[in-house]
C-alpha cells in the first residue's frame, strides 16, 4: 500500500503555531534586530515541536542576499590560520553571518570545487586564501556572479578583489637586520615556496638587509620547502649538514621555526645559543615553546576581523570603493631564540 509523504511544515504554519504574524516569524529566523529574544525563542520552540526546516536556499532567492559566508582556506595545521579563523569569526557572530568553511591543501582542483559548491548555495560573500597559480576562469567567474571577495595574505595580479595582507618586503628585513644585530654574516632562509608573493617579498627584504649591511650572500642557504612543521624539522637536518652551516636561521614562517628548533635539539644543540632562529606569524606557540620564539608579528587576528568587516561591508552595499589593498605593518618580537650574540659556527 503507497502511504503519501506529508506535506513540509510552512513557516506559517510555525507562526500561527508560536502566535505570531509570518513576517514575525521570519524575522525571527534571520536574525532580525527588531525581534525580542523571548518571541525569537517561541518561534524556534515551535519550529522544534512541528519539525519546521527552514530552506535557506530558497530564502536566499527569495530575499536576493544570504547570512552565510564562504572561507576557503589552505588548511588548518598551521595555529596561524587558526589565529585568522578567530579573528574572522568574532565579526561574523557579531552580524548574524553564518560561516561555512572548506580547505584547498594548495589544490586548485579542490579550490575551484569548494567555490563552486559555495556560489551554488549562495553564500553572500567569500573571504579566500588562494591557492597558488588559481586559474583565471575562476576568478573571471567569481566576478561574474557579482558576490564580494575578500583576499587573504596571497593577491591576483588583477587586484580584482579586496586585499588584506602584511608588508611581507618589510617583514623580511627587520628579520634580517635583527639577526645581522647580533652578528651574524652566515644567515640560511628556509622554509616556503617562491610561487608565493609572500615568499619572494620576505627573501627581497632579507637579500635588502644584506645590501644594507654591506655582507655577500651565499644563496646555498636559501631552501625551499613547504610551510610546515615537518619541513622546517628536515630543512634544518639539511642545513646542519653543511660543510659551512649558517649561524642564524630566518624562517619563511613560526611553525617552520619550530619543526627547525625541535631539529636543533635533537641533535643536542640550544636554539638561540647554538644557533639563532627566527620566524614570521607570532603564533601562539611561539611564546611557549622553549626557547621562546623571536618572531615577525603579522597580526592574524587583525587581519581576520579586518577582513570580515570589509566583506560585511560589501554585502550590506556600505561601501562603492574600487577593490581596497589594506597592508598591515609587521612589528618584530624579540624573545630567546635569537639571544646568542657573534659570528661562529655552531
């Protein structure tokens, strides 16, 4: 016997349920301001009771904008991604905007298809940290649907959409004058890759303080690697090998710096006495990890909150601007990684 599927709830029927007119009801579900907390918690308790699912897809039609937000980001190994996600989501609890996030692992397959599934729920805008090399298609595409973007720590050459990032040139420098300060001539940069912009800007800073100083470079001691914990710990196993190994490492990033360090002594060498490390991010580990890490702040949780607000702002129409390109000065913190002070090989 064919038994009939029931009918879906009707948001009116929620109201009428919660004694409230249907536009009541709605607002109550959006998130409206104008709605008291009690009336809003009637209404879910009766959403509750008569097992009402609320299509935010077709709300999104209905209302041509959307409360959620896309985050596409590389992944979330690295506490400084973390540091952003905090940072982005405190403005977005702040508007009512529900976040739905994806990560890429630096894959352009699966960045093209977490942007796609996201246009195709209609999310009202995305903050994305791309990948390197991301297609033009993409973006051309992106720019067709008409959403907001918000571009994190890696820009298109288009400067097609908001940029927030850090002064990567003047991060590579101050790290670099830091630890020819303290004497040293042989300084290795590990870590990172030169597709990234970020990369390239922080070396360009390192080789001007070089220039600065007057001292040659031995660009046998600039390695590349992934970004990771792991890398910095092998990075630094191919560093220790050299015939003529430096006496300060600048690292591409903090979780570099501290694969590296955990390196050092396992060999039984002292970071900041053996060797001086030094790394870019100012994650939270860096202040714990022993020694403490000497670091390059690039502020993500500013450049997260900077970053929702500037999307919040482009959904709501507050603001007509061209694409802004917002650059955050890095500030050097000196801890005790960097404490040994000459010019000698460990």
């Amino acid at each position: 016997m064919k038994h009939d599927k029931p009918s879906p709830v009707t948001l009116l029927q929620v109201a009428k349920h919660a004694g409230v007119s249907r536009s009541t009801a709605s607002l109550a579900l959006r998130g409206g301001r104008y709605v008291s907390e009690e009336t809003r918690e009637k209404v879910f308790d009766s959403m509750r009771q008569l097992g009402y699912v609320y299509d935010r897809g077709a709300a999104n039609l209905r209302s041509k904008s959307s409360s959620s937000v896309g985050l596409v980001f590389t992944d979330l190994d690295n506490p400084f991604y973390t540091a952003l996600l905090i940072g982005i989501n405190e403005k977005l609890n702040k508007h009512n905007l529900t976040p739905l996030l994806g990560t890429t692992f630096e894959s352009c397959a699966i960045q093209e298809r977490l942007i796609s599934t996201m246009l195709e729920y209609r999310v009202g805008g995305i903050i994305l940290f791309a990948v390197p090399d991301t297609p033009k298609e993409l973006i051309d595409r992106i720019k067709q649907v008409g959403i907001p973007v918000v571009l994190i720590n890696r820009n298109f050459p288009e400067r097609s959409f908001d940029y927030i990032g850090i002064d990567d040139l003047t991060a590579g420098q101050i790290a670099a004058e830091h630890l020819i300060g303290k004497g040293h001539h042989r300084i290795g940069f590990i870590g990172g890759s030169s597709k990234l912009s970020s990369w390239r800007e922080r070396k360009q800073g390192y080789e001007n303080a070089y220039a600065k100083a007057g001292l040659h470079i031995d660009h046998s001691l600039i390695i590349e690697g992934a970004a990771t914990r792991e890398s910095g710990y092998e990075l630094m196993e191919e560093v220790l090998d050299f015939q003529d190994p430096p006496t300060a490492v600048f690292c591409y990033n903090d979780i570099v710096a501290i694969g590296a360090m955990m390196k050092l002594k396992e060999r039984g060498l002292i970071p900041g006495h053996d060797m001086a490390i030094l790394g870019v991010d100012d994650i939270p580990e860096a202040s714990i990890f022993t020694p403490k890490l000497t670091t390059v702040s690039s502020f993500p949780m500013l450049r997260g909150a900077r970053a929702a607000s500037l999307l919040y702002d482009r959904m709501e129409g507050l603001t007509t601007e061209p694409p802004q390109s917002i650059i955050i000065q890095p500030e050097l913190i000196v801890r005790e990684s960097c404490s040994y002070k000459g010019n000698k090989h460990p």
